[in-house]
C-alpha cells in the first residue's frame, strides 16, 4: 500500500501500514545459526532462499565506558550500524527491499537520504534491479554519494525540494511502473512496510549480544520513523515470544520536534515539522511521522529534540574517547543520552544503547579537513608543528 493506510488519510491522519504475518516462527535461542540477516530468516518476511545479502548485520554493540563516564552513565553502549556493507543500517532495510523484486525486469526508485540512496543502489545491483535515486540537487557533482550510486550502476537525479522528490517519485511509480520503496506521500509517512522489517533484527542483535536481556533505553535517529519502528516491533516480538521479560523505552532523536510537540499535547497524530535545515542532513528536512510517536507510546518512551551544535559536539567526542568516526545524525543517540543525563531524566545507573546509524565516510556535509602541515625530516621541525597543535 504505497500510500500508507486510506482510513488514517480519509481522517487527515497519514501514517504508514504495518505487515501483518498469518503464520511467524517465534524466534528460538537456541536453534539459531548463520550471520546477519540469515541468522534471523525464519522471523523475516522474505524466504532464506531469496533474501538479497551484502553481509548485512551482526554489527557489534560496544560498550563505551570512557564517554559513559563523562556523561555520567555507567553502563553506554553502541550498537555499531557503520559496520554494515555500505556504512549504514539502511542496508538491513535494502536487502529486504531489493529481495521483493529480484528477478523481475524492474527499476527500483528512492526520493530517500544520501545513505538509503546508496545502499538501495547496491542492492539493486546484487538483485540485478536498475535503480534511479532522486537525490537533493544541491549535491555536488563528484560527491561520495553520487560516486557511490554510479559505481554499482545505479542513476542519481537531482531533484529541488524534498516534497518534490516525493511527489515525483510517486508519479514514476505510477506512470512507469518504478519499484519504489521509500516515502513518497505528502505529509510523509515513511517507507517500504515490509522492508523496514528488516530493521527487526537490531532489537535481536541486542537482546541475543546482551544474553538475552534488554538496555532500559535504545536511543535511534528519528527523521521519518522507519528505523525505530522497526527495531521497537523486534523488542516487541521478543517479549511476546517469552525470549526476553521486559522491553526497552524507545527514545526518538529529532531535530525539527514535530514527534515531541505531538506528545506533549497528547495527540495521537503527528503534524509533520516545516522543512528543518540542519548540517545533519539524515535528520533534516520535512520530518515527523505517527510510526516514530507509536514506538514512543507504546514503549514508555522519551522524544529529545536535539540541536545541530548538540550533534556535533557529540560526534566530535564519539571519535576523540572512543575512536568512533559517525555522520552527524548518526551521533544523535548520544547526544540524546549527554542531554538526558545532563537533565538528571535519566539515573546514572541506566543501561543506554545508542544506535549510531551511518559512517562519518557518508557525510558529504562534513567539514574540509586542514591543510596538511609538512615538515623537513627533522624531529626538530616535528616537535615545532605539534608544540602548535598542543600535542
């Protein structure tokens, strides 16, 4: 249903739709085997036969003590998304996406994000699919994301507006037959349905990393929802399944604060925020929808509206103490958590997991580097250039 669910439309309350499965094999600890999105095929709605795979998954989760002791958590961890094939968690999404439609003559279309954009375009490839992302035409030619969509042959078009690569996106699938797997509604209401099942198998990496317990809070970038969505409905299956006995609170991470200013006026619905301009391109833009405020709900959970300042200053900590180099939006999850703590909303003796989503290799909006300082071969120039450094 590409137009997400007609009753919540007919009533000026666009949302997405959620699969509903006749028959799912619970999910047995014990009987597991595989990697990836393999390990977890039977809880999946594509056959093992046909899923599409790069090798996505199994991306560690990291305890990192040294920041969690600066925010005053004892117990923070990463769940490490950047370690999928393409740097992001948007490839547990396209191998689901691209595993629909492989082996038919088709054309797979984003209007989505620079990492979605990418990673559809490679999994297309493996499904042998053509793909055209329409990308944000402020993109600069040469840029990592359109080399990266050209090299597995895929096409990027720049389109002006985001509402207008949605609008544009619908009418390619309607007038040429496109596969389109991301939003394309106005007011948005998020991707693919069933490929956002793929973003299940977050919650499961956790429980199964965590011996099968669960974090009191996962903290996930929340632009369009898809993501927390996903992993809120895998906490949920675990707990329905009996293989864990409680659920973490979802704590959505937002920049434009359509989500919190739904919750705060007890809405069940989301006005979607105007066209936010941030640095962190993954959370900016036209955001907001009722899957992100129905994870948060359901869950007990928490909004954190976050500023672009905010991002950096956590992703620029993430590298400096733990060596970890994200894309801005990806950072929000710990923001959030320095925010929460910093607020006492949170006790230090909180198990937090943030979800850092993308590699900061996939920021085209990061900063120039500085000019390389070069030195004679003499340790006396070395010590000269680093005394001007601090180091």
């Amino acid at each position: 249903m590409p137009g997400g669910c007609p009753s919540c439309s007919a009533e000026d309350c666009p949302s997405n739709v959620a699969p509903i499965y006749s028959r799912m094999q619970s999910l047995k600890p014990g009987k597991l085997s595989g990697d990836g999105l393999h390990r977890y095929a039977a809880q999946l709605p594509i056959p093992r036969e046909r899923l599409v795979s790069l090798g996505e998954g199994s991306t560690p989760l990291v305890s990192i003590g040294t920041l969690g002791r600066e925010f005053g958590l004892r117990r923070l961890m990463i769940k490490d998304e950047r370690r999928n094939p393409t740097g992001s968690w948007r490839d547990r999404f396209s191998a689901l996406a691209a595993s629909q439609h492989a082996g038919a003559d088709a054309t797979v279309g984003t209007a989505g994000g620079d990492a979605m954009a990418m990673s559809m375009a490679a999994y297309a490839a493996r499904a042998g699919l053509r793909s055209v992302a329409l990308v944000d035409a402020a993109l600069e030619e040469g840029g990592r994301v359109l080399d990266a969509i050209e090299w597995v042959g895929g096409r990027a078009v720049g389109v002006s507006g985001l509402e207008a690569r949605w609008t544009l996106l619908a009418d390619a699938e309607r007038s040429l037959g496109w596969r389109a797997v991301s939003n394309r509604s106005t007011p948005p209401i998020g991707s693919d349905p069933i490929a956002i099942e793929g973003y299940r198998t977050i919650a499961y990496e956790i429980a199964e990393q965590l011996s099968w317990s669960v974090p009191d809070l996962v903290a996930v970038p929340s632009a369009l929802g898809d993501g927390i969505q996903g992993i809120w409905r895998g906490f949920r299956d675990l707990a329905m399944w009996g293989v864990v006995d409680a659920t973490p609170r979802m704590v959505a991470v937002e920049v434009g604060g359509a989500v919190a200013s739904s919750l705060a006026g007890g809405k069940d619905w989301v006005a979607p925020s105007g066209d936010v301009h941030s640095l962190a391109r993954s959370l900016g833009g036209i955001t907001g929808t009722v899957q992100t405020l129905q994870a948060v709900v359901e869950s007990e959970g928490l909004v954190v509206r976050v500023t672009d300042a905010e991002l950096e200053a956590a992703r620029i900590v993430l590298g400096e103490s733990e060596g970890v180099w994200a894309e801005l939006g990806a950072a929000a999850g710990l923001a959030a958590a320095q925010k929460l703590s910093s607020r006492g909303d949170i006790p230090a003796r909180a198990h937090f997991v943030a979800v850092v989503t993308e590699h900061g290799l996939l920021d085209e909006m990061a900063q120039v580097p500085p000019m390389l300082e070069t030195v004679d071969a003499r340790v006396d120039e070395l010590l000269r250039v680093l005394a001007v450094r601090g180091e």
